[in-house]
C-alpha cells in the first residue's frame, strides 16, 4: 500500500511510497482503510524533533476511515463502520482515568514505542502511534472511535484533533465566562477552533493574534471581533481591556516566547491556557515574585482537557446545528501524492486546515 514516509528527523520533505504494510493486526486489534487525514502542525513538529518521535515514521494522527477488519476480542467495532482516529485512547484503568482525567492516560502514548508499518528495508512506525498519511494503519480497538453516517470523513479527521484540542481549550479548561475578554495567539485550525468556542461561551471581545494576514481575516469569519499582528497586540490591549489586560489568553504555538507574551497579556487574576505543544528544551521564565503577586492561573490544555469521546459526540452535535464551522476550516484538499505541497501550506500558514484526501 501507499504511505508518506519521513526516513530521519530533521527532513522537510516526505516521500509516498507504494512497498508500505501495515503491521500488528491480532486480538484487540483493528485495521483501518484511511480515507482523510488532516495535516496537524503536530505533525511538522515530529517530523523537526520538536516533538519526539523514532524514525523512520509515517506521520498524520488526525484521521477519518472505515474498519476494514477487526481483530479476535472486539466486539463494539465491524467492517464497514465509519470511525475518527484517535490518538489518545483512554484505557480506564489507570489513576489519571479514574480520575475522570482520561485525556492524561498515557497508555495510548505505549502504542508510539512500537512499528505499525512495514518495509522491505524495516520497521516504519506511526506518529503518536498511529500513522493516518498512508492508506491504512492497524491500531488497537480503542483508537477507533465510531461516527455516524452522515458525518463525511474530512469532517470527521478534524474532530480526531485539531478541533478538539482547540474547542476544548476553551470549552472545558478555561470554561471562558460569558462577557469575558479573550486574545488567542496563533490562529491556525486549533486557534480558529478555541475561538469559536470562545464564541460558544459568549464571550464579549475575542482578539485574535497572528502574523499572517489570511488568518487574521479567517479568525473574523468564525467569531472573532477584531485581528491583530503581534506587534498590534498591545493596543488592541489597551483598546479592549483598558490595559489591565484579558480575561483569558490561549496560547496556540508552542513556543516559551509567545507563551511569555500570553502571560503579560493576561489580567491580574486571569487565565492563560497553553494549547500549543512546544519542545522540552524550551522553557518559560516567570519570576517568582510576579508568580504570586498577579495570581494568574496557567493551565495547560491536553487534547481539549477532557474526556475526549464525549469531546467528539459534543462537537458532532454542536456541527449538526450549525453553531460550529467545520467545512470552512478546511481551506486546501491535495491527494496523498500531494503531501509536500500541503506541508508547504502549513509552513507558510496559507492553510488552516489542508485535507489530505486518501
């Protein structure tokens, strides 16, 4: 079968191939036919080394199929079902699950140490897992996450990720307050997401913060109600908060720099959400008298913050009744031949959302 394979770290560049198999398959376990995959920034961070992940890897963790067979023990999945890829099974048995913190379980991250494809040269494994730039990934049963019918494979591929990461940012760690101020820095298809629950939540002024002039006119159509540049930050600031500063900052980079401006851009007694997944060599300065004194909240936001297959059952009926846009998100579609000219897109941030179509 076809996939895009990264053969080392560091490589910009991926190469479709056509000798790839998808290993694994047996109890408990469930072969996928992958119809679309979105491109996640995710994705260009693991192919750079900012995110590990052993090479040579196939990428791609936000995708959408059909089980095409599954394994001896699964009795809630058959073939023909239409399902999302989900990257973070939780397993229900450990601390963090029955905590009811099921998007901490780590037993999905086990899966990320193993090969799910084969070449004739070795082993090939799968981004966080799992691998969705290829025409088929063999995972275990519970990262195949049932849809209905009605909802199209390349609506379902952004509910696997960005869209919950992004909703959930707001909806479920920060739980924006209606009327509240709100800035989101970094406005791709995770940050459009956190605004448009942002919006969900009622809030009053929602500022969105990007250096790319098509993003800051995209964020305007789902909800925010001003776009600034960076460096227009701090009148935008001054403009909406008076420059006490917001009620809530998500921070959808990854990156210690703009984290930092997150922090002095939040109020005293405000809330910075940090969505952005950054490397582990990049650290964030805060003072220890600053710490305390402006009593800020930081809160990290995991896949969204919560249970993430009631995530994606609330996201389907929040689609269902138009009050989110998932179809807008999706700016670019290429063929699985065409994955470089999507990471291009990405890179360039000309896209919100490219759908690979597999």
């Amino acid at each position: 079968m076809r996939a895009a394979v990264l053969h080392e770290t560091g490589q910009d560049k991926l190469e479709v191939l056509d000798d790839v198999e998808a290993v694994g398959f047996g109890p408990g376990k469930v072969r996928i036919r992958v119809r679309a995959t979105g491109l996640c920034h995710s994705d260009l961070s693991a192919m750079s080394g900012v995110l590990p992940q052993p090479a040579p890897f196939v990428p791609g963790h936000e995708g959408a199929g059909e089980i095409v067979e599954v394994g001896e023990g699964v009795a809630h999945l058959k073939a023909g079902d239409r399902v999302v890829v989900c990257w973070l099974p939780a397993c229900g048995a450990c601390p963090a699950c029955r905590r009811g913190q099921t998007e901490l379980c780590l037993a999905g991250f086990m899966n990320a140490g193993a090969p799910n494809f084969r070449r004739p040269g070795g082993d090939v494994f799968g981004f966080a897992g799992t691998g969705t730039f290829a025409e088929e990934v063999v995972v275990d049963a519970g990262c195949a996450v049932p849809v209905p019918d009605d909802v199209p494979f390349d609506i379902a591929a952004l509910i696997g990720c960005g869209v919950t990461t992004g909703l959930g940012a707001a909806l479920n760690t920060a739980d924006v307050t209606a009327g509240s101020s709100v800035a989101v820095i970094g406005c791709g298809g995770v940050g459009i997401s956190a605004i448009q629950g942002a919006r969900l939540k009622g809030a009053a002024e929602i500022v969105a913060v990007d250096p790319v002039a098509g993003r800051r006119e995209a964020a305007l159509r789902f909800g925010a109600t001003r776009a600034v540049a960076p460096g227009e930050l701090p009148g935008a600031k001054q403009e909406v908060t008076g420059g006490e500063g917001f009620d809530y900052v998500f921070e959808v980079v990854g990156k210690s720099a703009t984290a930092r401006t997150a922090y002095e851009n939040t109020r005293r007694g405000g809330t910075l959400v940090v969505v952005g997944a950054g490397a582990m060599d990049d650290f964030l300065q805060l003072n220890m008298f600053e710490l305390f004194f402006d009593e800020k909240r930081i809160l990290p936001s995991m896949y969204g913050g919560g249970d993430v297959v009631r995530s994606y059952e609330r996201t389907i009926a929040l689609w269902r009744a138009g009050r989110v846009d998932l179809e807008g998100l999706i700016t670019h579609r290429v063929p699985l031949a065409g994955i470089n000219e999507a990471l291009d897109q990405m890179r360039s941030g000309t896209a919100l959302r490219t759908c690979i179509e597999i």
